[in-house]
C-alpha cells in the first residue's frame, strides 16, 4: 500500500541520512544497525520471521540476516545457505558460503523453535545492469505470499539498489581525488594499513613509491593553474598506466603522488620506479598547445632490508627520505632508502 511503501521511504531516508553524516570508519555499524532495523519493519509488514540481505560491499559478501521472532539456529543457518544459492543462480556467480561475512541480529536463538522455514522470498538487489545482492524473507508459515506483499518486497529491493548507489556515489567523492579520479590521502592511508597487515599476516614484501612531479610550482607561475591541472591529470595517468593491476595509486598532495606496492620485490619496484620515469621524460605534456616537457623524482622503501620499518607509516617516511635524496641529488632520478 501507499502507507507501507511511505514508510519504508522514511526508514530509508533516515539511512542515507544517518550514513552521510557518520564518518567511515564507523558507517558499517551504522548501516549495519539501519539495515536492520528496516528489516523489522518489512517483516512486520509482510508478517515475516527473518530478513535477510546479501550485499557486495567493500570488496566483500556480506550477509545480514535480522529475527523479529525466536528462532532455531538451524533456521538461519538455512537461509544462509538458500540465500547465497539463489544469489549465484541469479548473478551467475560462484559464492560459496565460506565466503561470505554473516552477521546475525535480533532475538535470540530458541532452540525448541522451528529449523525448517516454510516459505522464502527472494528479489535481486540491482546496481546499474548487475545484481549485487539479494533481499529476503523467510517464515515458518507455508502460506504462499500475496502478489501485493511480493509487489511491496519488490519496492523494497528498488529503495534499498537506489540506496546503495547513492552511498557508492558518496564513497567515490570521499575517496577519490577530484582532480585526478586517484585515491586521495584519507583512502591512502587505508589501503596502506590494509597493505601492511597483509604483509605482515603472511610475511610477503611490500614497497611504497613516493613521487614528486619536477617544478610543478614554475608551470603553475608561467602558464596558470589550469595548465598545471592539466598537467597532473596526464601525469595521473601515466603513474597509472606504469603500474600493475595490483598496486594501489593514489595523489598524496600538491604534486605528489604514491603508489603502494603489495608482494613486490625490491628489484621489481625499482623497475616500476624507472618506467614511470622514462616514459615521464618521453611524454609531451599539454601536446595539442603548450608541449612541455616535465620530469618526476621517484623514492623508494621497502619491507625487504636490513631493519624494517616498525609500521606502516614509518615504511611511508623511508619512502619520503628516498624522495628528498632523489631531489638533493638532482631530481629526474630515483633513490632507494637503504638505511
């Protein structure tokens, strides 16, 4: 009806609300919690025990599956199940269980309540032309859901896509440069964290790559800062093309850009490291007016030496000392901190 689609807009409403206005760290538990709660409220509408959402989130499945009624453990442990099912036959996807974070809320378990749901419902979560995801409910009853409750899930399913592209679109601003598209230094800072913990877990190298891009500052005096604009973009996509798939890029400030190297070699990164300057020397900036001719300065570390680096941050500051080296010795050149 007009009254349960309205208030499933204002749930929802307050959920983008509540997501914008929370920093990131903290989003997941608040969305996790709004979620939820509109689970409830769907639940009750369409006299459900249990709503569950699957969702591709931060380079995860994700799993929420929220009670509004005592529950067998066996009961959701189906659904998970049902769930992930459904969602690879729809998305053409191999998800297996294991894969998927699951997170469970609401009442507590009862072990002398029914293991068996009698009937589930299951809509697509659709972001752009794929499936993300999946809403759905499930219940003890047997009774097949009307084609006005199955019409209102369906409205449900359209609000939460619409949702999760409005907090993608929010995440893209957050995180990228708006000049460049690159990571900015906030999502920098993440990945790196990420990196090195990886690193850590499983005792592989990592690098990072700082890089300065030569006399920013004299092309911004001389031709404007549009022309220097202009020029970090081209410069943006040459430290991109130079780069693997794998490692991460981004524009730490100013003229200054970092690339974070997961699993690489010290060899490897020095070669990365002459790549982007040779072909920075080689491009024409600015080709179809100005064609200037531009240099960068590149500094390494790595995990790989003698005494590694305590953190992460700290590997970042080697990374920066090479970069001064590499500028005190001349710039157009590449330094490596060997400590």
């Amino acid at each position: 009806s007009a009254v349960e689609d309205d208030a499933l807009r204002r749930r929802l409403a307050h959920m983008r609300m509540m997501t914008r206005l929370t920093h990131h760290h903290a989003e997941t538990e608040v969305l996790i919690d709004e979620l939820s709660k509109f689970g409830l409220l769907l639940s009750e509408m369409l006299s459900s025990e249990l709503f569950g959402i699957l969702m591709y989130r931060d380079d995860e499945h994700n799993l929420l599956l929220t009670a509004r009624s005592p529950l067998n453990a066996d009961f959701a442990s189906q659904i998970s199940k049902e769930m992930v099912t459904r969602f690879n036959s729809l998305a053409g996807q191999s998800v297996t269980v294991s894969d998927v974070h699951v997170k469970c809320l609401g009442v507590q378990a009862k072990a002398d309540s029914s293991a068996a749901p009698g009937k589930i419902i299951s809509v697509p979560l659709i972001m752009g032309s794929e499936i993300s995801g999946l809403l759905t409910l499930a219940t003890i009853d047997t009774a097949p859901y009307s084609p006005a409750e199955i019409s209102l899930l369906y409205h449900a399913a359209n609000h939460v896509s619409a949702l999760f592209i409005t907090l993608q679109e929010i995440h893209a601003l957050a995180s990228h440069d708006a000049l460049t598209g690159l990571f900015n230094r906030l999502r920098m800072n993440e990945e790196l964290t990420r990196a090195w913990e990886t690193s850590r877990r499983y005792e592989a190298p990592m690098g990072i790559i700082m890089i300065d891009l030569d006399h920013l500052k004299h092309t911004n005096d001389t031709y404007g800062h549009a022309v220097g604009d202009d020029v970090l973009c081209e410069f943006a996509d040459i430290i991109s093309g130079a780069a693997r798939t794998s490692d991460i890029v981004s524009r730490y400030g100013g003229d200054e850009f970092v690339i974070i190297l997961p699993r690489v070699k010290p060899q490897s990164a020095r070669v990365l490291a002459q790549r982007i300057i040779k072909r920075t020397r080689a491009h024409t900036f600015c080709k179809d007016g100005l064609k200037l001719s531009l240099t960068a300065t590149l500094g390494i570390a790595t995990t790989a030496c003698e005494s590694p680096a305590e953190n992460a941050e700290a590997l970042l500051r080697r990374a920066d000392e090479a970069l001064y080296m590499a500028k005190r010795a001349g710039r157009d050149q590449v330094k490596v901190w060997e400590g």
